[in-house]
C-alpha cells in the first residue's frame, strides 16, 4: 500500500503566522486592569490578535466583553468568554474557552451542564478549547462529554506561574491515543494580579490578520502553540520530519505511548527524525525545546487507519 505524507495543516497552509494569545481576564470578570488596558498591553508587547475572555458567570452579568474599540490597523481582537457551568467528575465548575462568540451570546441556561454548554458554543461558531486541564485534574472521561472541542491547552502560563499546574500535555496525549483529532493550544489566562502575561501564545496562519480569518485558521488547527521558541518549517516526508526552527536543545517527534525519536544537542536549527515507527499509533506531532528549556507543540498529524 502506498502511503500517504502527512501534511501539517499550518505549514501547508498560504499566508503568514500571526501572534495571539487567546485566554485572557479583564475587570470585566476577575483580572486587575480594564478591557481596554489589556488590549494595550498585548498590542505594545507586538502582539498582533488577543482574545479577551471574561468569565461568563451571573455574579459579572454574562459579560462577552466588546474589543473591537480596541482594534487598530496593526492588532484585532477576537470576541469571546470562559464559560462555566456544572459539573467535572471532581464536582467543580467546568471552565470551557470559547474564542469566537457572537456578542450576543446567551448567558447559562437552567439545567444547563457545561457540555451541552461548549455545544451550544460550537454552533454559535466558536473555537472552543478545554482550559488548564492540570490546573484542576480535569480527566479523560471529563473531557469525551466534550466532543467538539477542538484544542487542549498543553500550557496555561498563569496555572503555572501560581499553581505549577500549567500542563496540559497529558491529557492532549491521551486524547490523541484514544483516536480523537485534537489541537495542542498555550495561553497566558493572565489575570495581572502578578506578571502573568507573555509565557504562552499561539502563532496562527492566516493570510490576513483578521478575526474571520484567524478564527477559520483555529478551527482548521493552522497553527502551533508556544513558549517562545518558533518553527520555520515542519516537512514531512515518506520517512523522515524534517524540522527546522529557532536554536533547540532538543527536537522531537511524539507519538502513541512511549513512541518518540530525538535529537538533543545544543543550537540545533535544522533536524531530520525518522517517524515510520510512530505510524502504527496514528498520530505524531513535533516538540522543541530551546536552553532555557521553553516549548514548542505542533499540532498532530494523523495517519487515519493504515495498517501497521
Ligand atoms: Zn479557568
Ligand atoms: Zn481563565
């Protein structure tokens, strides 16, 4: 059987990568500084899209905070919220990411649970992403009543900095094992009760930055999550992924299990891995690390039902 040369869906992708981060707070919720405050945060760090995502409880009145005042001809927002509604398998609110929300979006429904919740998002057009799974020991089995969600965050910025419980690998790996298509998001949730912004973002590709456009290329998983270090280019070839990025200490290909191949040396720009073995296991995605140990993911790719 001839097999076929996975693609990955950003680097195959026309257009540009654009800087976002995609999990924010604002005064409008629980964060410390205004709507408009925030937008000019991420817009002087070089930013070039924030979603500012309140949380979406009665107590702030169901806020979908109005960004768009905030759009100049260099940085766009994207509307959304962090929804909440019962319950996890540990009996905790369900924290659900929607980026993409029509500002009239309908507050909680009585009875309504936080699935039927992130569906109803899904239909509103949103990109939704299960949020700081480590944060708050969300499971597998949590995240299967889930079905529509399109990315886990592998890293939450602000998890980490007061919890060190910022990862979200785990459960991303699982998913992926279990045959579910799922991207791999980070984000600072920055609330700036401490320094929590700049140590997680997503770099989008899209041919415009716009929120259309940015909010199709999510959907479509065309991009890569980030600590800081960048991917140039993610070739795949019949046997070999050839990457090519920012200086890494390590560069890896990832797959089902244990399955992986390596390379770990200083300053690597440029590294050839052989992946056949990863094939049988469906999946494999792209890791890098830099020397001060700060990630890169790339979203999967698939293999569908090839024999082994
Ligand atoms: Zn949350
Ligand atoms: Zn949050």
């Amino acid at each position: 059987m001839e097999r076929m040369t996975p693609q990955d869906p950003a680097f195959a992708a026309p257009g540009r990568f654009w800087k976002g981060n995609i999990h924010t707070h604002s005064n409008a919720s629980d964060g410390m500084r205004t709507p408009e405050a925030v937008c000019a945060t991420y817009r002087e760090a070089g930013y070039d899209f924030l979603a500012l995502t309140d949380h979406f409880l009665a107590k702030y009145g169901f806020p979908i905070v109005d960004t768009r005042p905030f759009r100049t001809a260099a940085f766009t927002t994207i509307l959304g919220a962090e929804l909440h509604a019962p319950a996890t398998a540990l009996g905790e609110m369900w924290h659900i990411l929607a980026v993409g929300l029509p500002p009239d979006f309908a507050p909680l429904q009585p009875g309504e649970s936080g699935p039927a919740l992130a569906a109803r998002a899904i239909a509103a057009g949103a990109f939704v992403a299960i949020p700081h799974p480590g944060w708050y020991a969300l499971t597998a089995e949590d995240a299967a009543t889930l079905p529509g969600a399109h990315a886990v965050e592998v890293y939450n910025h602000t998890s980490q900095l007061r919890t060190e419980r910022g990862d979200g690998v785990y459960l991303a790996d699982q998913l992926l094992a279990g045959g579910r298509r799922i991207g791999l998001i980070a984000v600072d949730d920055a609330h700036f009760a401490c320094m929590d912004a700049f140590g997680g973002w997503v770099m989008v590709k899209a041919e415009a930055n716009a929120p259309e456009a940015l909010l199709e290329a999510l959907k479509a998983g065309r991009y890569y999550a980030t600590q800081g270090p960048l991917f140039h280019a993610i070739a795949w070839g019949a046997e070999e992924v050839e990457i090519t990025c920012t200086p890494a200490a390590s560069v890896m290909v990832l797959g089902r299990g244990s399955r992986a191949a390596q390379s770990v040396a200083p300053g690597q720009t440029r590294v050839r891995l052989p992946y056949a073995a990863l094939r049988p296991g469906g999946f494999a995605r792209i890791v890098i690390a830099d020397a001060a140990g700060r990630r890169a993911w790339s979203n999967p790719v698939t293999f569908g039902s090839e024999s082994p």
